[in-house]
C-alpha cells in the first residue's frame, strides 16, 4: 500500500510539474533582440528620475525643489495622498472635463453619502493605490525596456508595471492595488488602460465599482517635462468618464530615489492587552 501511495504522489507531483512547466512556457517570451533595443530607442525617452510639481503646479516653476514640504493640511503625514475634490451627487456638470467633480449615478451617489465612505480610510502605512499613487509629493522613477515600462515611486517603495508587449488587457482580472497595466504608444503618447482594482484607499473621494478603468496619457512637452492626464471610467459608478485632469513632472537626472521604509521608527503599538500607545523616546537619539 505505501508503495502504492509513493506512486500516485510521484504521478501527481510529476503532473503538477509538468503543468506547471506548461503554462510558465505560455507567458515566456524570447529574450529582446538588438532590434528590439534599436526600436526602444526610437521612442520618446521617460526614463529617469521625476518629481510632480508642488502645490499642484508645473514642477520646478511651482516651488519647492527636493525635500521641500509638500503643500497639503498639516493633518496629512508623509506619503498622505492629496486631498481630492468633493464629489457631485448625481448628474453633475463637467464630468467628462473634471469641473464641480465626477457625475455620478443615483446608486453611488447615495453611496457616497455614507459616512462610511467619508471617513479617513487610510491606515498606518498603507499605501494608496491608483491613481492616489501616481500624485504622492514624492519623486517617480521611469525605466524603459522592450515590451514594459516600469514605474518606481519612492512613497512606499511601489513599483508599477506596464506591459507594451502586445498583450490585452485580462478579461478577469486579480484585484490589486494598482490593477493590471497595459500600454500602448500613440503618436508619442504612452496610453496606458489599467483595470482590476481592490477596493482599497486610492486617493478618490467617491466609491467606484470593480468595472472601474484608469487611463493615463504620458507625453513628453519639452525634454525634461512630463505631463500625465488621467481620466476614470466607470460604467456602475460614473454616468460619464471623469477626467482627473493633469499634472506636470520635471526630470532630475542626477536624482536617485532614496530609501523609504515606512515602518522606520514607528512609535506606536500595541500592548499585550490590546491598548494602543505611543513610545515617546526617540530610538535614534544620540546618547547623553
């Protein structure tokens, strides 16, 4: 019977192997060629180190360089996504352009009356997801290789991943913080249509449904100037898209992203007994 046993184990780990092999060579593609480098090197160039504007301005113009405090309530600690506009209850006016706040349906409407809702969501390093993230006072790194661009936010350490090797948007996508990126090139414009987003803390002051989709438009205005429009759409949430508007970075290009640890000398906790307190000493301190 145990030889038995170690038989159909060995079958069934064999068969679990193989499939697992199976669908690893599915998603596989070939290396990129030299072609693929030449190609990548024929479109506009977004890589490096960026920095949104301060104060919801053009970058270097709107004050501030690096380190200098974001403009926002002093209520809101290091990485709290800015505070977005109040929505609009039913069919407001200007959806579609941003003005008096995204028009939504009598049935979220009403759900973004819930006190629930109006509430502070956030938790103690919990970051937010798109598009919240995308705005964060804090740099953006951009790297370009054949078939994806990748998006580094120093504000977490979160990283995005957006796939311009062909493949389409997943018909079902897993629910995740930043959802499920594809990008496209148009005209010199990198679309990018995510989808597939967890019902988490992201920056948006009103509910939206799993149907929700993210477009974003990064185009290049001068060498070093980068303007990225977000537009929302939701056909259970919006009655038409809502469009976010855009916000302007500069490139640094002796920049590099420093370190960010957000539970680096956390002074709260939890006692043994479930009561919340905070440690006064500072951990770091040189001694005296």
């Amino acid at each position: 019977m145990q030889s038995t046993n170690r038989i159909v184990i060995g079958f069934l780990a064999g068969s679990l192997g193989f499939n697992a092999i199976g669908t690893a060579q599915k998603v596989t593609h070939a290396a990129p060629t030299a072609a693929d480098w030449a190609a990548l090197a024929k479109l506009p160039d977004l890589t490096g180190v960026w920095e949104v504007g301060l104060g919801g301005g053009g970058g270097a113009a709107a004050g501030g360089g690096r380190g200098a405090a974001p403009a926002a309530p002093a209520a809101a600690g290091r990485g709290a996504a800015p505070t977005p506009a109040p929505p609009a209850a039913g069919r407001g006016r200007g959806g579609a352009q941003g003005r008096g706040g995204p028009s939504l349906t009598p049935a979220y409407a009403a759900k973004a009356a819930s006190p629930a809702l109006n509430g502070d969501q956030s938790a103690n390093c919990l970051p937010p997801g798109l598009p919240g993230i995308m705005s964060q006072p804090y740099p953006l790194e951009i790297l370009m290789t054949p078939g994806k661009v990748t998006i580094i936010s120093e504000a977490y350490t979160q990283v995005r991943h957006i796939y311009t090797d062909g493949r389409p948007l997943p018909a079902d996508p897993d629910p995740t913080f930043f959802g499920t990126s594809i990008g496209r090139w148009e005209d010199g414009v990198l679309v990018i249509e995510s989808v597939g987003f967890a019902e988490v803390p992201r920056g948006l002051s009103f509910p939206f449904s799993d149907k929700l989709r993210i477009v974003e438009r990064l185009r290049l205005t001068d060498p070093d100037t980068l303007t990225i429009e977000t537009t929302l759409i939701d056909p259970e949430a919006l009655t038409m898209p809502y469009s976010m508007g855009s916000r302007t970075l500069r490139r640094h290009r002796n920049w590099t992203l420093a370190e960010y640890i957000c539970e680096e000398n956390n002074r709260n906790f939890v006692d043994q007994e479930g009561k919340a307190g905070v440690r006064l000493a500072n951990p770091l301190a040189s001694p005296k």
